[in-house]
C-alpha cells in the first residue's frame, strides 16, 4: 500500500509491503502506510497520479490462472534421455504466473499476469564442467534436446584440458554471456545519474545521448509486446528509485531503443526526472533484445575461428568504476580453446575486467538473435533474446582457480 501525503508545495510518500492477503488486515496496512508518509521526507518526484483513462489488456474481474506442477510433464520426460546417460546433470526448473493489480484513489485501475519460466542444467563429466539454460514462460517450447546436445558437446571437449596464461584474446561471448553484460548496460542507463555525472553516460554539460559505439547496426531495446517474452505494459512499483517512480503508477511502457543502430539512444526518466531535465519519459520494459547484422549462428562464427576462447557463463560480476561502466567477473563451467574452426579443449577459468560500452565500440561481429538466460541475473532478468558476440581482445585479467 502506498499513501502519498500532499500539504502545501510537499508531498511525501509512505509503502507498507506485506503477505498478509486477509482482506481484514487492509485498514491496520493503510494506517501503517500513512504513518509511514507522515514521517518521511518530501519527495522530489512528487507529480500527480494517473486516472482511470481508456486502458487496454486483462479484465479486472478474470478469474486468476495458477500453475501447478504438471506444466513440468514435458519436460520430465524429456530430460530422461539425459539421466540415462554417463554423465551427472543437475539443475532446477521453475515457473511462476505473477498477477499483479493496480488500483489508485484516483480510479486508476489495471493488471497483468506475467507467466516466468528457466531451465537450468548443470552437467558435470570427469574434470569437465558445462552449462546450459533458457528462458521459456509457458513451458510449451523448452529445447531439451539440443539443451542435452550442447552439454554433451562441451563436456567432450572439456576432457582435454589445456593451461593458458591470462591476457587478451579473441573470444565469442555466446547468448546467455552477451545477455549479462547488456542487461547490467540498461539497468545503469539512467537520466538523472547521467546528468549529475554518476553513470557512465555522463558527458560535460549534458549527457552522452547521441554517441556513436559502432559502426554495426546494433540495436539494444526493451518491448513489452515482444513475441515470447512478453511483460507488462505498465509501471507498477512500491517503491520510488533511481528513473522508477511510484507517481508513474499506471504508465503506460512501450518499446524504447536504449542503442540504436550502434548509436546511444535512450536514457531512463521518470515523469518527474524528465520535467526537470527537459527529456522524455522513458521506462524499459522487464525484458531485453539484442539485434545486429544477425546472419551467424554460434557454430558457424565458431567455424570461422583461426585462434580464439568460446565462453559458456559469466559468474560473479560486480561493477568496478560506475563513471566508465568497467566491470569484473568469473568465467565458468567451460572455457573452450579454439583452433581452425574447431574446438580444441578447455582451459582455465579467468577473471575478466571489462566494460559494456567499450565491448559495442570493439565487436566485430553479431550473431542471429535467439532466446536466452543470463546465468547471472537469472533471478531478476529472464526474458531476454540476445546474438553470441566476437570480441577481438576480450580482457582476461589474472586465471582463476574456480571450476
């Protein structure tokens, strides 16, 4: 519940979160919440809220559609073929229908449910380790044999095993790995940051909006309507935070091109941010795509590899310097050796220190867009359809002995 207290030019705002879901226990939680914004500072993203308007999408009165566990049938039975084999294989699969519903004193009124589904597997052979996950919100499309298919492949692979010294190399960031690092890009693309010389969209007197990365027509964009990973076309949030705003409750979401064409395109505002920058209001929708020449699959640009790294998973990664977006992280369950086109064994584990804007000015080249699961956000950030990247001089800082 959230009680937003206006008296004179100062509005102040009070949330109360709770699991409670006794209709009971509504009066005692609006109190709570307005003794809360009694009590809190004056707001600055304070703008008026939303009102009923022509809204679109789910009816209010639908009866809610839950899960269960037979929507795991399929893929039981699928992954049989795996569990017979030599290998050990661990993971978890998980599915959830979230329905949300808003509702204001302003007659506001809206909901969504948003269907989350992942796949993980992690299988494990001798000294070799691999990894393998997707997203999928329904479970009606789950890859289980390819999945099985690849993980075999690596653990193959992984039997030879090859000591290399940290340094530069060309490598090919697959999916998953692409979909980490552009998700931690968005996630810091915020107006106000930029404007007040926090993030590294900073520029002197403004911000970076304009700037062009690439000269390959790579375009990173969120889209609530995007086919199989769809989200909700509207700001819905307890809490007011950096470009978020409870104000903006209802708002509606559309597409937005955070780089478009190689070109940084698109900051995130809030309605308040955006009055006092003189930007637009931009919110990102909870999914993220990834697009750029698209003609290559992963196997054909490992094909056209003389000397290069073939990455599985980043692991770990923390943000070194905000001002420039560096970043540092582990590899994991798979470093592959790349020789004349062929994968020629596994090598050690690095840490890497490397940032997201500098990795779009140094690609040189951009897969075909597929569905994916960054490992690494894979509890905030499913929905994602990311290329695999070749990257000439990717930074592997120092070895690591993780497996």
């Amino acid at each position: 519940v959230v009680s937003i207290l206006r008296q004179g030019d100062q509005t102040r705002v009070g949330s109360v979160l709770t699991e409670d879901a006794d209709p009971a226990a509504l009066a005692e939680l609006v109190a709570a919440s307005q003794a809360e914004a009694a009590s809190a500072p004056p707001s600055r993203d304070a703008m008026p809220l939303l009102g009923p308007g022509d809204v679109a999408g789910e009816s209010w009165d639908a009866p809610i559609s839950p899960t269960g566990a037979d929507v795991f049938g399929s893929l039981a039975a699928d992954l049989s073929t795996g569990f017979d084999g030599p290998d050990t294989l661990y993971g978890y699969a998980r599915h959830e229908r979230q329905t949300t519903f808003l509702a204001s004193s302003t007659g506001l009124r809206r909901r969504f449910t948003q269907p989350t589904g992942q796949v993980e597997i992690n299988a494990k052979r001798g000294v070799g380790s691999a990894w393998a996950g997707v997203c999928t919100p329904e479970f009606v499309d789950v890859p289980t044999e390819s999945l099985l298919r690849e993980l075999n492949e690596r653990l193959t692979a992984a039997q030879n095993q090859i000591e290399l010294k940290a340094g530069r190399y060309e490598t090919l960031l697959p999916p998953s790995a692409t979909g980490d690092l552009m998700q931690y890009l968005v996630w810091t693309m915020g107006g106000r940051g930029a404007h007040e010389g926090r993030n590294a969209f900073a520029a002197p007197g403004g911000t970076r909006l304009g700037e062009r990365l690439t000269e390959l027509p790579v375009t990173v964009y969120s889209d609530p309507s995007y086919p199989g990973l769809e989200s909700s076309p509207f700001v819905a949030t307890p809490i007011s935070r950096e470009s978020l705003s409870v104000f903006d409750n209802g708002v509606g979401i559309g597409r937005v091109d955070w780089v478009r064409d190689g070109v940084i395109n698109a900051l995130s505002y809030s309605r308040a941010d955006a009055a006092e920058f003189g930007a637009a209001p931009t919110v990102g929708a909870d999914n993220l795509i990834m697009t750029g020449e698209g003609g290559a699959t992963l196997e054909e640009m490992i094909a056209a590899t003389e000397n290069g790294l073939l990455l599985t998973t980043l692991w770990y990664i923390r943000e070194v310097d905000p001002t420039t977006l560096l970043l540092t992280g582990l590899t994991r369950d798979g470093v592959y050796l790349v020789r004349d086109g062929q994968i020629t064994g596994a090598v050690n584990n690095f840490r890497f220190n490397e940032s997201p804007i500098d990795l779009l000015r140094r690609v040189s080249q951009v897969g075909v867009t597929e569905y994916t699961l960054p490992r690494e956000w894979s509890d905030y950030a499913t929905r994602q359809a990311m290329p695999a990247l070749r990257i000439p001089d990717f930074h592997m800082s120092s070895v690591s002995a993780a497996q």
